[in-house]
C-alpha cells in the first residue's frame, strides 16, 4: 500500500480556567455540532488531570471534522483495538472512506493489534472507493492473522470484491464459506444483478432454496429486478407464488418490485392490480407503470398514470415522451417536451434520442433544425448515439446535405454511423455515393 501522508490539523491548546468533570464533558461532547465548539470541549478534555475515558475518546472520534478526528486517533500513545475499530467502523461509513486507511497504515507500521472486527469496516472502505489493490492487501493480511475462514472478514471480502466489480474473486470467497447467513446470499445475488449478470442471480436463487434459506424482502427485490431486466415473466411470477407460499409480508418495497417486474415483463393487468393496492404511489412505482404501458402500445393508460402522478422526475417524463415517439404520436412527445423546458427541466440523452426519433417520424424539416440547435446548445454535440440519430432524423426529413453534415463533424463514428449514412443515401436515391 502506497504511504498516505499524516494529517497536519493542529490540536487545541487549553487557556481555561475551569475543567468540567468527565461526565459532563462526555453529555456536552454528545450536543455539539459545530467544530469550533467541539474544539471547546476537546480544550477542556487536555486540560483535566482525568486521563480521558474510552467513551470521551469515542465521542472525540465523531468530530465534525474528519481531517481533526484522524489529528486526534495520531495523537493517541497506544491506540487499542476497542478504540480503532468503532474509529475504522465510523470513517467506512462517513464522507470520506478512504480516511480508514490511515488509521490502518498507523496500526501496521507500530505493530498495534487489529482484531477481527476491524476487517470488514476497512473493506467496505475499500468497496466504496473501488480500491481493489488496497483491498487485496487487506485480504493477503487477514489470510496471515488467520482471520480468513471468519466470517465476518469473508462477508467483508464479498462486499468489497464485488464493490470492485470482481465478481468471480466474490463468488470463490462465497463457494468457501462454511456457512453462509442470509446477508452473504444477499450480497452475491446483489452483485450479479447489479452486473447485470441475471442468470448467474437466479441460479444463485435456486441455489438458495434448495438449501434451505428463507429469502428476505431485500434478495427478494434484488431478484424480481433481475427478472423485470432480463424480461424474465416466468421466473417473476414463481418469485411471486414463492412470497405467497412463505405467507411473507408484501409491504411498499416489495409490491413496487412487484409491480416493477410485471410491468417490465409486459404483463399490465397484474401489474395494475398490486399498482392500485398502493397507498401512497410513489414516483418510482408509477413511472414503471408508465414505462409498462408505453412500452405496449397502451399510450392512454401511460398518460392517464402520468398525469395522476403528484411528483415527476426526468425519468417519468422520458417514460411518456418514449411513449409517444414509439406509438407514432410525434406531436404528442413535442408537446411535452416543451412542458418540460417550461419547467425547468434539462433532459437526458434518453429524452433527447426520443425527442429526436419523433421529429424523424414527424417528417418536418424546421422542427428536425430546431432539435439539432437545441441539442448542440445542451452539450449533446459531442454524442456518438445523438449524432446517429440526427443523421437518421434529417435523411426522414428530406436533407441528405445535413444528413452528411452532422456525419462529416463527428470525432467518431461506429458501425450505426456508417449504416445510418448508407440508409440516407438510399432513402434519396444516391445509390453511388451509398456504395463508396
């Protein structure tokens, strides 16, 4: 591991002439919130002939500041595992993660035990950076203090590896444990969906009940999403006769998976059924209703959701411009489109393509103009799938010239670009130049 250099943030010197006792400075450490303040405090905590409690050093710990929390933990003579790990545990989960690994070189340079506990909090440090070669490291060192069959250290080798996107590293610590909880299924199955790896999720599923582990709402989710990305209806409706069975409970987060699934897989009217059981709807459950509908054909029920919804984000509105784009209402996607600029909302390259692909079918030339103009003032200019798809707008809307503009402008051009040209070419008629 590389030397990360120490923190240089000075500790307060104590000028005060009165020192509270110990529990009051631990009940006045537990109120503040700015740093100043905790400086305070920390002044009056060196100033004591009370050498500190492990609770006072905790709560030091929690500065608001973590630069002055790592200034403190350098300062300490003999930092014990009891106070480290809480200290490894708290920067894992802060702001700044990768601050654990200060801590870490400190205990490894003067030779400080680490206990086990203080694996997995380094690890998910790890994870969240994406940190693979200091989490190895990790790893190499628990393997060495004989920690590498607990499993806590191998739930923390499976979060971090698969943070790193190492999912066959994750699955080899996986297939070694002696026993695996309910959380390591969850973070192998986790990951292949998140890798869009979703046969590998659901043969890890089957793999799950047929040893006998009862699935929790949150492997649950995961696996229905895999099913609703993967197109998956089958297998989304054997999820669903498996929570029946279980007598599970179907609460908010499990029915907008539900209806996620079925929505996705095209299967509206059951969809429908557990969307209407809602209360509260919310955004992200009623933009996959309006995706569902749109997707088939089945504008109408789309804008009807669409329209009842109390919050919309980007994501919703693209939802129901796709819509109308894909069901050949062009003006409809245009119309809305413009709502959108009246509030405020700068679209993505999902709403652009969709905007872009209505005016193609639209056929008009002035508004095709009018979306190129708008998309280079936007920063779209420099998109490889934008620019495919303006050469394909302008050669529906009769302007091969501008057609090979845009082409002849990009810094790079795949095999749609050429195809698109190709296809310009032809659609006027330009059977020679198509075929150089």
């Amino acid at each position: 591991m590389s030397a990360v250099p120490q923190p240089t943030i000075s500790l307060p010197t104590p000028n005060l002439n009165s020192i509270p006792n110990p529990t009051t400075l631990l009940k006045t450490l537990s109120s503040s919130h700015s740093l100043a303040h905790f400086k305070q405090v920390h002044a009056h905590i060196l100033r004591s002939t009370h050498s500190p409690s492990h609770s006072l050093i905790l709560k030091l710990f929690s500065s608001p500041s973590l630069p002055y929390s790592l200034s403190i933990f350098y300062h300490l003579p003999h930092p014990l595992p009891f106070l480290s790990t809480p200290f490894l545990r708290h920067l894992s989960r802060s702001s700044k993660p990768e601050f654990a690994f200060f801590v870490y070189q400190r205990l490894r340079n003067e030779g400080i035990p680490i206990d086990r506990f203080a694996f997995p909090p380094l690890l998910k440090a790890a994870s969240r950076v994406g940190w693979l070669a200091e989490g190895k490291e990790i790893h190499g060192f628990g393997f060495k203090s004989g920690f590498h069959s607990d499993p806590f250290v191998q739930t923390g080798l499976m979060v971090m590896y698969v943070g790193c996107g190492r999912l066959p590293e994750a699955r080899l610590v996986f297939d070694k444990m002696s026993y695996r909880d309910i959380v390591a299924w969850r973070i192998m199955i986790d990951g292949y969906c998140h890798s869009e790896l979703f046969d590998d999720a659901l043969e890890l599923f089957e793999e799950m009940k047929r040893a006998n582990i009862e699935a929790d709402k949150f492997v649950l989710s995961g696996i229905l999403s895999a099913c609703a990305r993967a197109g998956n209806l089958d297998c989304g409706k054997a999820i669903h006769d498996y929570i029946i069975q279980k007598e599970l409970v179907i609460d908010a987060h499990l029915r907008c998976a539900l209806v996620t699934m079925y929505a996705s897989c095209g299967c509206m009217d059951m969809a429908q059924q557990l969307y209407d059981q809602m209360k509260p709807k919310n955004v992200v459950v009623s933009t996959a209703m309006v995706s569902g509908y749109s997707r088939h054909g089945r504008v109408k029920d789309a804008r009807l959701i669409f329209d009842q919804m109390v919050e919309k984000d980007l994501v919703s509105w693209s939802a129901m411009i796709s819509g109308y784009a894909e069901s050949d209402q062009p003006q409809e996607a245009l119309r809305l489109f413009k709502e959108l600029q009246i509030l405020g909302i700068r679209p993505d390259q999902v709403t652009m393509l969709s905007v872009i692909s209505a005016c193609a079918n639209l056929g008009v030339l002035d508004k095709a103009k009018w979306i190129h103009v708008y998309a280079d003032k936007n920063g779209f200019g420099g998109s490889l799938r934008i620019n495919n798809a303006l050469i394909d707008m302008y050669a529906k809307c009769g302007s091969l010239e501008r057609a090979r503009n845009v082409f002849g402008k990009m810094t790079s051009r795949n095999v749609i670009s050429w195809t698109g040209m190709i296809n310009a070419f032809a659609i006027h008629g330009d059977a020679n130049n198509a075929l150089r």
